[in-house]
C-alpha cells in the first residue's frame, strides 16, 4: 500500500511539474547583418510567430569576422530601448557561450493584444559586443545590436479568436 501511495504521489508531481513550466518558444534568425568597417557579421534580426507572457524564448546567434581575432563576446544585455512598444516587457532568462556565438533565453512579461484580431506584437532589443581588431591590426569591441520580433499579426485572425475560446 504504501508503494502505491508513494509512487501515486510520484507520478502527480511529475504530472504537476510539466503543466506549471511553460512550454519554450523559438526564435528564427529572418536576417544576418555586418558591420562594414570591422567585417564582423552576425545573427541580427530574429522573428517569433507566437508567445504568451512568461514563455520562455530561445535563439543562438552566431558571429563571425575577416580578421584572425574573432570574439570572444565581451557582453550582453538590453540595448535601448529594451522592449517596445511601451506596454511591453520582458527578461533574460539565462545563457550558454557557443564556440562562435552565444544561445539565450528571454521572456516577454507583458503583451498587449492589437485590434479586432486580437493579435500581439512586441520587440526585444539586445546588443552583444565582440572583440575583433581593426585593419591595423589594433584591438577593438565591435557592438552588433539584435532584434527580436514577436510578430502575431501575420496569422490569421481566426487562429487569434480560436485561441480567445
């Protein structure tokens, strides 16, 4: 009896644990940018089709550059103005150094539905800065700015109103 108990209770924590951790989001890079003067290139522009507050988002961004020194990311953070439009919010959630690159986590806290459709749209603003050198061969921190978009608006409304059910 008190096996059954125990593995009774057991399973509904399990059960209970993967109901209350949101389930992650993915971000996917729509374009790469590069800074002309330092021949850095790097994941820049990311776009999100859906994200309810509080879920968790992930993306690695990528980077690399003409010169033999390449990295490593000196840091991270929020570029101003962070997240906009004004009634949004959000946080970073956590990081991993990639060989080339870094993979973050972010959430949004706050979003505010737009219009008739229901739709959200919010931004996450980032900058990471790289050291590289310059064409004399001197060092310098190269700061590669990188947007995140949380675009809804182009799904269809009727998945917006399913969703409001």
């Amino acid at each position: 009896m008190k096996k059954t108990m125990l593995l009774f209770a057991g399973v509904m924590f399990a059960m209970s644990t993967l109901v209350a951790t949101p389930a992650h989001a993915q971000a996917v890079r729509d374009k790469s940018c590069t800074d002309a003067a330092s021949g850095v290139t790097w994941d820049c522009d990311f776009a999100l089709k859906s994200a309810s507050p509080g879920t968790p988002v992930s993306f690695s961004i990528n980077y690399s550059c003409k010169s033999d020194v390449c990295g490593p990311v000196l840091s991270f953070g929020l570029n101003d103005p962070g997240f906009t439009p004004d009634y949004s919010s959000g946080h970073l959630v956590g990081g991993s150094r990639l060989p080339n690159g870094l993979e973050l986590t972010f959430a949004f806290d706050t979003l505010k539905d737009s219009g008739a459709s229901g739709n959200a749209h919010a931004e996450a603003h980032f900058v990471m800065n790289i050291m590289t050198t310059d064409a004399s061969g001197g060092p310098v921190m190269v700061a590669c700015p990188v947007d995140v978009r949380l675009n809804e608006f182009a799904n269809k409304s009727e998945t917006a109103a399913a969703r409001k059910k």
